[in-house]
C-alpha cells in the first residue's frame, strides 16, 4: 500500500479552515472549488464529483473537532483500497497548515491519486485564500 503525503500552509485562521474541510456536505464550495464540482451527502457516505467528470462514493469514517481531524475511505472501486485523513494545525507564521495522508492500493494506483491531490491542494488553497 502506497502513502501519499502533502502538507499545505494556508493563509487562513485555523478555525475557518477546519469549519470549510468538516463541512463535509460543501467541499465543492468551501474547500475545493473547481477541483470538486459537486458533493451530496447520503448517511456516513458522500458522492463526489470532480471537475474531470470522475464520481466516487466515499464512505466518511471518523471526524474529531477536538483534533481537527477527519477520515475518509473511497468505496465504490473494489480494484483499489483507499484511504485518507485530513488534520489541521495553526501554522508555524499564522494561518494553517493542512495535513492530507492518502494510503492507496495497489501501488500502481498511487501517481493517479496523486495526481488528483495536487489538484486538490491547489485549489484548496485558492479557495481558503479567497474566503479569507
């Protein structure tokens, strides 16, 4: 199983940046905009659409406000295992620091996640840049 690991420092107050990734429902609009076009909630699970046109259904498996951490699993490929989580810190200079850690399998799938990652970090950061 292959680990995907990105850190992304936003300049955004860390409560806001929280209360925007656990607003699970919204991510299309408050986290992620243009990357993820559309999320729609359904019980512990959700369905994400990407601005590619890929869907998948995730199942969301633990959110704790204390750590400011949340954990999501992909459930609809049986091809691939997936796992994530997302915990957010005050940064170091003022604003957050976002920590994503993807675990994928099989590991040839691990350079497609990540591409779709960096996608999401870049506009995770254009959108908690702009809420600001």
């Amino acid at each position: 199983m292959a680990t995907i690991f990105r850190e992304i420092l936003v300049d955004a107050d860390v409560d806001a940046t929280w209360a925007a990734l656990c607003d699970v429902g919204a991510i299309h609009q408050r986290l992620a905009r243009g990357f993820v076009v559309d999320t729609t909630l359904d019980g512990d699970h959700r369905t994400v659409t990407f601005a590619g046109g890929v869907v998948v259904r995730e199942r969301l498996i633990g959110r704790d406000d204390a750590r400011r951490r949340l954990a999501y699993a992909v459930v609809d490929d049986p091809a691939v295992r997936h796992h994530a989580s997302f915990e957010v810190f005050p940064g170091d200079l003022g604003g957050s620091r976002i920590v994503w850690i993807t675990d994928v399998a099989p590991d040839a799938a691990a350079p497609t996640f990540a591409g779709m990652i960096d996608t999401g970090v870049a506009a995770i950061r254009r959108t908690l840049a702009a809420s600001r």
